[in-house]
C-alpha cells in the first residue's frame, strides 16, 4: 500500500486548469482498483492518493500519467506502509 503525496509548485489558478483532466485520471485508476482514496489537503496546498500497487516502479509509472505530473503543477512525494489493522469495510488490504 502507498500513499501518494502530492505538493503543488504553480498557482492554484494553474492547478485549476488541470483539474478536469486529473479528475478522468483519477477516475481511471479507480476503475482499475489501484486508487482507495483521494482528496485535497487542506489547506489547499495538494492532494494525497491512497494506492494499491505491487511497487514503487509500477507506483512511480501511474503518477507519470498524472496531467498534473505532466504539466508540472505538483511534486510528489511517495510512503511505503504495510497496513494491519483497519475498518471492517477495509480488511481486504490487510497485509
């Protein structure tokens, strides 16, 4: 399991641009059982993304799809963590 941090380098007006494309980014990686959860920091300096994935490459590959990745509007940061405890609803990701 990953939690991807992302950390906006351009305006919030830049970010805005991009939105619409990250969000049928996002919607993609859901699709495909890689993304758990999403959402905006508050305040509003980026995001985090909780994933499912084998590794960090294949991690690293998703977010290089990111339009925000792509047009350079946010630096990622990337955590490794074994979960072993969860809510009920969440015990299928259990390590």
């Amino acid at each position: 399991m990953f939690i991807i941090l992302l950390n906006y380098i351009k305006s919030v007006e830049a970010v805005d641009a991009v939105i619409p494309a990250h969000l049928n980014y996002l919607e993609h990686y859901y699709q495909l059982d890689k993304f758990i959860l999403s959402g905006r920091k508050r305040p509003r300096t980026g995001g985090v993304i909780l994933c499912q994935a084998q590794d960090k490459d294949e991690v690293w590959a998703i977010i290089e799809e990111d339009p925000f990745y792509l047009k350079k509007v946010a630096a990622y940061e990337v955590l490794e963590f074994l979960p072993t405890k969860a809510a009920t609803s969440l015990t299928p990701y259990l390590v």
